[in-house]
C-alpha cells in the first residue's frame, strides 16, 4: 500500500474525483505538452454526466489558463476502463502533437492507460487489515506505531498540518452564513446548529448539535469550492474533522493524540482504497461516506486507546451499516444529500465507538469481508446510483 498522505489531500472543494483529478490531471498533460497552443478535452462517464455541477470544466480551464482549450462532455460513449474518464488532445497549428486518457479513480488520484493497474511507491508491505493486525499483535504495536514505523520521518508534521486545515475549515464554515452556489438555493447551517443552545439541553442533544455543526461546517465550505482535505474524499470530507474536534474539546486530548487518531483513520482509508474504492462513481456513496465513516471510527477507538479487535470491530461495522448507500447527487452538486450524510455519518461513528467498546468480543465479521461486500455491493449497483445523478434523488427531486 502507499503512504497514508495520499489519503490526505489539501484543496479546493468540491470533489476530489470530479475537480481535483481532472485538475490534476490537466496539469499533468500540459506539462507535458505546454508548447501546444490549443488543447481539446472530453469528459466520458460521470465526469460527463455532473460535471457542470461539480465545475470540472471550470477546474480545467483554469489549470489550462496558458492555453486556449475546449472542454466537450460526452455523455454516450462507454467507459470500460473507469467511469471516471478524460481524454486531452493537444495541438499545434492544427496539428495534433499527442493525446493522453485519464481516469480519475477517487481521492484526488489519477491514473492513465499506462498505470491504471500499477501501484505507486509501496510503503506497506501488508495489504489488509488481517496482515496489519497480526503484525500488530506480533511486534506488540498498536495501529498508530505501525504507520509511524512504516511512513517516512515528516509524517507526523503532515498530519499536523491536515489537522490545522480541517480545524480552520471547521472555524471558517461556523463563521459564514447564506447560500450555497449551484442554483439549489441550499442555504448554510452550520452557524444555526452551532448556536442552537438551550439551558435545559441534555449532554446527547449537546453532543449531536455540535458534532453535526462541524460536519456541516466543513462539507458546506467544501460546496463553496473552499479549502478542505480529503477524508477519503471532497464529498465525504466533513465526517473525520467533526468527531476528532468534538472529542478533543470535551475529553481535552493534545494534538499529539488527535495524530494518533489521524494516523489510525489515514490506514484505514488506505486499506479500502487499495482492496475496494473510494470512488463514488465506482461503488456508489458506500464507498466515500462509509469510507470516511469508517474511518472515523477507527480514529476514535484509537484516541481511546482501544484495542486492535475493537478497532477492527468499529472500522467493519461503520462499512457495514453503509452498505448499498447510492450516489445521487441532485444536479451533480456536492450538497443534496451530501452534506446531511456528513452529519448523519460522523454520528454514526460515535456510536461504532460505543458499541465496539461493549460488543466486540461478539463480532462475527472481519473489516476484510466488510470491505469486499462493500466493494461487490457497489460494482452491483445500477450505473444510475453512482454518482450519473440519474436516479434517487437526483431524479426525483423537484425542488
């Protein structure tokens, strides 16, 4: 597996499949080919079918500022490889000089025909949780020992600075209110939430009130194109911030523990990336917000310093309950209903902690056969549910 920072991407909102890849990959190719002066680009698949909700023609253009470009969407033509899928053309006196594909497989990363099966730089030599946990319990290391044994030297100074971005995310989406851009008319509600106290409030109401806050906080700036860091992804980024910044203020943990929890969650999303996806266009939103879910819950058994098995148990259970979870966003924008799942999701992983602290001697299913009816689920899926916005909502709303 490669290192965890490849979970952890800092940038703009707000999709890491549909405006970070292709970006990414538009810079890749005009690299390359920057003596061109007019570059054509096609987006097949999802990237074609929400495209213009998720501005990836925009993200294109302005990586491609230097040159004049054309971004067409072709929304017929079959996607074999991914349906995550763009294809640059550059010219030069109108003459073609090369082409290049590019699928955009989640989280920020691109692959091309060449290494679409490849791997990057391996930095695990374990490649489930099965293989990770028995070295675990070999060498007597908990999860968080393992990545910073096996990461390089920095990886705590990354995590920190993940961790400063989340926080300012949260802070900045508390701070402002009115409409989110798109056309929905979604108005902020991370500000109402935060400021809804009461002096009779029970310490769960507290609890839900400010967790949902800074889930909403983070997925709203991440609608309004602000900077954010994946968690696996754009779409699902507001879970992971929300219950680490709640624990932290009510339990006082040092940041040296939320890195801990930092590390723990970067593995865990590793693991599903490598064995599954976290492409919504892939498996559907199972694979984002189960993903970041799951995630969660793994950070907090870890901040509580639990053990392997009822890490294992709190990761596989936030997977499981999320099984068969469609991607159907309503006019490919990342806000209805991706912005509640947030909320919905980070709750969720609070109560994966309980019951794992209480339950995980019971456990029958291992993360590993979690992870691969997840990833079997979502192949399944009818093309409609992941992230086409042709079915769901995304076809039934009215608004």
């Amino acid at each position: 597996m490669e290192s965890i920072k490849n979970i952890y991407k800092i940038g703009m909102g707000p999709s890491s499949s549909h405006t970070m890849g292709p970006s990414f990959a538009a810079a890749r190719f005009f690299d390359e080919y920057h003596h061109a002066d007019f570059i054509k680009v096609t987006l097949y698949g999802s990237l074609a079918k929400t495209g213009k909700g998720h501005g990836t023609d925009r993200a294109i253009a302005e990586t491609l500022a230097f040159v004049k470009s054309e971004v067409i969407f072709d929304c017929e033509t079959p996607t074999d490889v991914h349906p995550n899928t763009v294809e640059f053309i550059a010219y030069k006196n109108g003459e073609e000089l090369g082409r290049k594909r590019f699928y955009s497989i989640g989280g920020g990363e691109i692959r091309t025909d060449e290494d679409i099966d490849s791997d990057g730089e391996q930095v695990y030599k374990e490649k489930n949780f099965s293989e990770i946990s028995a070295y675990c319990k070999a060498h007597k290391l908990r999860l968080s020992e393992y990545v910073f044994k096996r990461e390089d030297d920095d990886i705590k100074e990354y995590l920190l600075t993940v961790w400063k971005t989340m926080q300012n995310a949260i802070n900045a989406g508390l701070s402002k209110t009115g409409v989110l851009p798109g056309g929905l008319g979604v108005e902020r509600k991370a500000q109402f939430l935060y400021n809804q106290k009461h002096i009779d409030e029970s310490p769960q109401t507290r609890e839900s009130r400010l967790v949902c806050s800074y889930a909403f906080a983070t997925s709203e700036q991440n609608a309004d194109c602000g900077i954010i860091v994946t968690a696996p992804t754009c779409g699902s980024c507001g879970v992971l911030p929300a219950v680490l910044k709640y624990m932290q203020e009510k339990k006082n943990f040092p940041d040296d523990d939320i890195l801990r929890a930092l590390a723990v969650a970067g593995l865990v999303g590793n693991i599903i990336r490598t064995n599954a996806s976290i492409s919504g266009a892939e498996c559907g939103c199972q694979a984002e917000i189960g993903a970041a879910c799951s995630m969660a819950a793994a950070a907090l058994c870890e901040l509580f310093e639990m053990g392997l098995d009822q890490i294992e148990y709190a990761a596989e259970m936030a997977i499981e309950h999320h099984l068969g979870l469609t991607c159907d966003p309503v006019c490919g924008l990342v806000q209805i209903p991706c912005i509640e799942r947030n909320a919905v999701a980070a709750m969720r992983a609070i109560n994966a902690l309980s019951l794992a602290n209480f339950l995980y001697g019971s456990r029958k299913v291992s993360f590993d056969v979690g992870l691969e009816t997840m990833y079997q689920t979502g192949r399944d899926l009818s093309q409609r549910y992941r992230e086409t916005s042709e079915g769901g909502l995304a076809k039934l709303y009215k608004g």
